[in-house]
C-alpha cells in the first residue's frame, strides 16, 4: 500500500491512512487482532506459502538440470570409450592391412611370373592346336595317298 507522503516503508502491509474515514478508526482491544493485523498475517503466511513453492520449484528445476548434466556425462563416457574400441580396431585393421601389403609386394616377383607363365602356356595351347589341325591334314593327305 502506497504511504500518503508517497515514501514506501519497511512493511509492505500498512494500510494508506489518508483517507478520509481514518480518524473514525476504532482503536484495537488489547488481545483482539484488528482486520488490518489479521490480514497482514494471511498475507504473510500466504507469502511464505508462495516462496516455499518457489523454493520447491527451483529445487525441482535443479534437480532435472543436474540429472541431464550427469546423463550427458555419463553419455560422454560411454562414447569416448566406444572411440577408444573403435581407435583399437582401427588400428589393428591397419596393422594387418600393412602386413598383407608386405605379404603381396613379397609375393609380387612370383605373381608376376606366374602371369608370365599362364601367357606363355596360352601360347603354347594355341600352338598345340594349330600342330594337332596339321597333323589331322597331314594324316589326311597322308591317306589321300595311299588309297591312290
């Protein structure tokens, strides 16, 4: 409630006393709450009820934010030791990529050769069947002349 000199005071639950009726106001009995006390204690306690929710409710709002938190730590390392296996596995996938590798320049003379080879008996194939269709002629021929 605003005071009449437009000052605010410490409590926030005086009444204005400007009004024209307040010089009619009957004082309290000792031992009777005025309404204006009994107010000010409802309106306290209404207070307090409102900041123990508060209260409540930011506790309950830190709680969920510190739960995501150590969930995202948690998932953190749960990942970074998944990358670990994965860093392990790689690597080992190219050490042993590394081995075949010296493994095929090893072998790549007698590739080579057997490449050579497999020509060179292609070659030979192709010769065997053009002496094998000579020798069929020749036979023929050889034939041919002794029916004559």
């Amino acid at each position: 409630y605003p005071m009449s000199d437009g000052v605010e005071n410490d409590s926030v639950f005086e009444p204005d006393m400007t009004d024209a009726t307040s010089h009619l106001a009957v004082p309290p009995q000792p031992g009777a709450l005025s309404v204006e006390e009994e107010r000010k204690q409802q309106l306290n306690a209404k207070a307090a009820k409102a900041f123990t929710a508060i209260d409540e409710y930011i506790k309950g709002d830190l709680a969920v934010t510190l739960a995501d938190y150590e969930l995202l730590i948690n998932m953190n390392e749960a990942s970074l030791e998944k990358y670990r296996e994965m860093h392990a596995v790689s690597s080992d996938v190219s050490k042993s990529l590394a081995e075949l590798n010296d493994r095929y320049r090893a072998l790549e003379p007698y590739l080579v050769q057997i490449d050579q080879l497999d020509v060179s008996v292609g070659q030979l194939e192709k010769t065997a069947y053009k002496l094998d269709a000579y020798a069929k002629r020749l036979e023929a021929n050889f034939k041919k002349l002794e029916k004559a």
